[in-house]
C-alpha cells in the first residue's frame, strides 16, 4: 500500500484511512469479508500500520449490544454506497434498547440466584 506521509515521515491518517477503505472495498466485491481469517489478518495489519488497536465488525451479523456499542463509539471505515446509515442506526438502537430490558432481567435474577445461594 502507498501512503502519503508528513514532514516527519509517517503516515498521515486520511490516507491509510482511505487505503484501508479501499482494501476493505476490494474484498468485499470478492465476497471475501466474511472470511474471519481473512479479518483477523488485516486487524493484525491494520494494528501495526497505526498502531491502535483494530478490528472489523461486520454489523450485519453482530449482536445488538455490539452494533449499539460499535455504532455509538466506533468510527465506519466502508459502507456500501446504497446502505442506509441512518435507517440501520435507528434499527440497531431500537433493538439494543428492546434487548436491554431482558438483559436487565436476567442478571437481577441471576443476582438473585446467587445471593440466595451464598
């Protein structure tokens, strides 16, 4: 990969950000992404080229509490040009906050089970 870099030699961050968008394009027209040896790959690389900790998510697949995490904190490097951001945003926070109730519940009852048992 090519990189334009500053004055001091490293990388400046919209390129490797757009390399990175470009590698992750590639792949996904070749169906390749979804191979997870294929992401834990390019996450080590990724890893090193930045230096900070990486890894690629596939949102479509990951539970609610993750899209809601990675959605709220995580930063899209590719989204397919006919993907509705906003749409699936909405979607993922709606489901997260339904799932949360039940979450809630089960670890009360949990808490329960075990101070009970203690």
């Amino acid at each position: 990969m090519d990189f334009s870099r500053d004055e001091k030699g490293r990388i400046k961050r919209d390129s490797l950000i757009e390399e990175i968008r470009k590698e992750l394009k590639r792949l996904y027209f070749l169906e390749q992404i979804n191979n997870i040896d294929l992401r834990i790959d390019l996450s080590n690389h990724f890893s090193k080229l930045t230096g900070i900790e990486t890894d690629i998510i596939i949102l479509n697949s990951a539970k609610p509490l993750l899209k809601f995490q990675v959605l709220k904190h995580g930063k899209p490097i590719y989204v397919n040009d006919d993907f509705d951001y906003p749409g699936y945003f909405s979607k993922s926070l709606r489901e997260h906050f339904d799932f949360k109730y039940y979450k809630e519940y089960h670890y009360q009852k949990m808490r329960e089970r075990l101070t009970k048992s203690t």
